[in-house]
C-alpha cells in the first residue's frame, strides 16, 4: 500500500517556463493527472516558490530571461532543503550537446519540445517513483542505524558480547545468500539478526554477568527474553518479519527447545538460520562462565549437532559457507577483539 504522505507529496511539481502557452498547457497536462502545479516564469520566480513549499519534483526550461534553467539548477542543487528534488530540464534545444550539457549537470532527466502529454507523465511518473524508492532506502537505511544502536547499547550491558550482532548478522547473511534467499528476504533476516537479543533488557545485570552456572530461577528469567523481545517489536509492521527470529531462534530441531517447544519445520526457517550462527558466535566468544571455544572445535560441534539442536539443512548451508571461507572471514572483521578466539 502506498503511503498517503507520499501521495500528498508527488501531487507537487514546480514548472518553470516563461512561455506562457507552453506554461498552460503543461499545467493542464499535469493537473488533469492528478499533480498540483506550481508555476514560475523564470528560474528567481523559481527559487521565491521553493521559499513558500517544496515540491516533489521541477520541471524547468532553459532558455529564460533573468535566471535562466542551468544556473536555477545549480542553485537548487546547493540548497539543502531542495537538493534531492527531482529535476527534469524541459527545452526545445534538443541538440546531443545541450543534453549531454544537461546532464552532466547531474540533472535527472532531459526531454525537448515538443512533447506528447503521454511522454511528459511517462517522464514525471518515472523520476517521482525513483526519488520516493531512494527515500524509502534511505529511512530504512536510518531504521537500521536506530536498531543496531539499541541492540549494540543492550549487548554493551555485557562486556563479554561486544560486536556479536554485527557477527550474527554476518554469519547470517552468508548462509541467507548460500540458500539463495532473495534480498527481501535477507532483509527481514536482518532485521531480526541486529533484535534477536533485545529482550535481554528485561534480564537483570546480576545474570548477564555472572560468572557461574545459573540457578532454576535465573535460568527461567533468562529464558523470558525471547518473549519480552517478541512484544517490544509485535505492532511495528516494518519489523515483522523479525518477529518470529526474535521469538524462536532458542528452539531445537528435536523440540527441546524454548519458549514453545517447537521442532523440525514447525521453527520457521528464519529462526532455524539464526539459531546455528547464534550459537558458533557465542561459543567463540569468552563468556563470564567460560573462555571462548576455538572456532574449528566449535564448527565440529555444529555438525555433530545437526538433527538434534540444529536443522539439517542449515547446518549444511554452514558448512559450505565455512568451506569457502565466508565465516572466517566474517570473524576477521572481529580477530583483533580480545573477546573472540582467532580463526587461525
């Protein structure tokens, strides 16, 4: 579903023509599609617009008295708030040198006069879509940056798990792509690779920490985190698919697991993956209760638990991923850490 702010947004195009027959008539194409225009009759006219709203995209000339086309270009694209705007130059200099001159410029788009109303939309639609593709990356890009500073803040609650989301992550991206999961895919893995823990903040430092075996007692508070981490994230559709990563990557092949019990494909694939890569970071990894395990001993430990703790066919996936290197290299970014036994 598309989101009503981004429908609002491209329904704004500033044109900038001083030809005031072209001027109308480009309005009229554009308003009949459902766009608000905004005009202009020269590139100061222009940038006075900006001041008062800014559109989601300038369809601008360049031949036009005062401040003509380019230099409007290079002005808006100093401009921080009006930078990103999608800019389509407009011109009846249809000559390859004046489109290549345009854009070089760095303009997105350069279409000459005349022009059918069918190409004018074609054009506006397809730069409109890409800016609003490149936004929705971008605060995605920023979602994840806010999700790894909380996670990493949570994990920094104990020394002995410095940079184990990023390593998870890793691993995890590396077996993702093996089994040929698509980047939509990887994505949601992602997300649930940087939470899988963030239900410790509800687990007291006393038991994070601790240097020996835990009680009963201990053991249930530790075992509450899944499910702590499941509500924190539960109506946040962006982070669904996390959820079930977040919720059942302590479950069991054989159903020993917790906190459902599940086992074999009844633990959705997602948390089967993260579950092995989960368990090879921690067990390389020095623990308050125990120094870090060499990384061959504890890939053998993986294979031998496939069928039991871990799906068969992941722990096949890890495999291969370690006969090519993928984890080991993965752990490299991490060799100089204190914390993390080298591969070597």
């Amino acid at each position: 579903m598309t989101d009503p702010t981004l429908r609002e947004e491209k329904s704004k195009v500033l044109v900038v023509e001083d030809d005031p027959a072209m001027m109308v008539a480009l309005r009229d194409i554009l308003e009949s599609a459902g766009y608000a225009v905004i005009t202009a009759s020269d590139g100061r006219s222009a940038l006075q617009a900006l001041e008062a709203e800014v559109p989601a995209l300038i369809l601008s000339d360049i031949s036009m008295p005062v401040m003509d086309g380019i230099e409007l270009f290079e002005t808006v694209r100093k401009d921080p708030r009006a930078a990103a705007i999608p800019f389509i130059f407009l011109t009846a200099r249809g000559t390859r040198e004046d489109i290549f001159a345009g854009k070089s410029l760095g303009a997105d788009d350069y279409i000459t006069k005349p022009i059918t109303s069918q190409e004018l939309l074609a054009a506006v639609s397809a730069r409109l879509q890409r800016s609003h593709e490149l936004m929705l990356i971008q605060l995605q890009t920023a979602y994840k940056a806010s999700l790894r500073a909380l996670a990493n803040a949570i994990e920094a609650r104990d020394s002995s798990t410095a940079d184990h989301v990023e390593r998870v992550n890793g691993y995890a991206q590396a077996l993702a792509v093996d089994l040929g999961w698509d980047e939509a895919r990887r994505n949601g893995l992602e997300f649930g690779a940087i939470l899988h823990d963030i239900g410790k903040i509800a687990v007291p430092d006393s038991i994070l920490s601790k240097r020996g075996p835990l009680t009963d007692e201990e053991w249930a508070e530790m075992r509450r985190h899944p499910e702590v981490g499941r509500r924190m994230i539960a109506n946040i559709p962006y982070l669904a698919p996390a959820v079930p990563v977040v919720l059942y990557h302590h479950e069991r092949w054989d159903g020993k697991g917790y906190p459902a019990g599940l086992s074999g494909e009844e633990i959705p694939e997602e948390a089967r993956l993260l579950s092995i890569v989960d368990t090879f970071d921690a067990m390389t990894t020095d623990r308050p209760y125990r120094p870090a395990i060499h990384p061959s001993t504890t890939y053998e430990t993986i294979l031998d638990a496939a069928g039991t703790q871990f799906d068969p066919q992941m722990v096949q996936a890890f495999a291969r991923c370690w006969a090519r290197g993928d984890i080991q290299r993965v752990m490299g970014g991490a060799a100089k850490s204190s914390h993390q036994v080298p591969t070597g």
